[in-house]
C-alpha cells in the first residue's frame, strides 16, 4: 500500500493529525516540512482525506473564532478607555470621564500647575469642580491605573485567544 499524502500547512499538528487517522506508530510517519506534506504509512487515501477537512473545518472554526474574539477585545477595551475612571482625589469616589476632549482638559489643568476646575461626577451628576494641583495629579495618577488595568485585560485576553486550540476555547475568553 502506498502512503497516504495530504498538504499540512507548518502550523497543524501533523502528528495529531496521524493520530486522527489511526497512524501513532512514529515510524510509519513522514513530514516533508519544505514541501509541506504529510506522509502515512498503513492508512487509506479516502482515511487521510476525511481527517484533513475535518482538521481544516476546525482550523477555520478556530480562525474564525480568534478574529471575532480578538474584535471584540479590541472593542470592548477602547470603550473602557474612552468611557470614565473613578478618582478619590478629591477625598471622596468621583467619577472622571476618560474620552479624549476630557483627558486633554485633565492634562492642560495638570500642566498649569495650579487650581482649575475639571468636570467630574460625585453621584449627583456632572459638574465642574475645584481641583488643586495635588488632586488634579491624583486623577491623573487613578487615571492610569485604570487604563493599565484595562490594558492588561486587553492584553491578557488576546494572549489567551492567540493560544487556544479550538474554537471552543476562544470562544470562551470573555471580556
């Protein structure tokens, strides 16, 4: 019987795929990695054929997952920068906007190195408040813990997206 031959692109994992075709024994295995081929002794063409669509259904499956997985972090992340972070600057929790116009205001207030008065919530609703230059650093420090800690959830997530192995598995890192 000749081997059974199936393209495998260098990012599947031949020796799974063997494994799925009921080749486990090392020596009737043969990867050719320049030419891209996978060669299995003691296995049917037809056996080898069925094996790879499967394994390129669930390479898709994956694909297909990581890119949605990966939008959706990305997104998810860029409202959490663009949206609000709380401070205690002020002695109390406040609720400080983080869109760009506002943290623009922020930094100028903080550059002019004197008191100014900086939109933020107390829970009664937005309004414009007395700051010194300590709190003004103060919201300015809080601020990037917060964008820290969102980007390291940005980051952590798509790391774990990156390594899974299946779809299932992407599909579960959740923001």
């Amino acid at each position: 019987m000749e081997p059974a031959i199936a393209q495998v692109h260098p990012d599947f994992d031949f020796l799974f795929i063997a494994e799925q075709a009921g080749v486990t024994d090392p020596e009737k295995i043969l990867y050719k990695p320049k030419k891209g081929e996978l060669h299995l002794r003691g296995v049917l063409q037809s056996d080898l054929d069925n094996v790879m669509s499967a394994y390129d259904n669930a390479a898709r499956s994956l694909n297909n997952a990581r890119i949605s997985k990966t939008s959706e972090t990305e997104n998810a992340a860029a409202s959490e920068l663009s949206g609000s972070f709380a401070s205690n600057a002020l002695g109390a929790s406040h609720t400080y906007k983080s869109d760009q116009q506002s943290m623009i205001m922020i930094l100028i207030a903080a550059t002019l190195n004197g008191p100014n008065d900086i939109e933020c919530d107390d829970g009664t609703g937005y309004a414009m408040r007395s700051h010194n230059p300590q709190d003004i650093q103060q919201v300015l420090a809080d601020a990037l813990a917060s964008f820290g800690a969102t980007m390291s959830k940005k980051h952590a997530n798509l790391s774990a997206i990156k390594a899974a192995s299946n779809a299932e598995t992407a599909n579960a890192v959740t923001w």
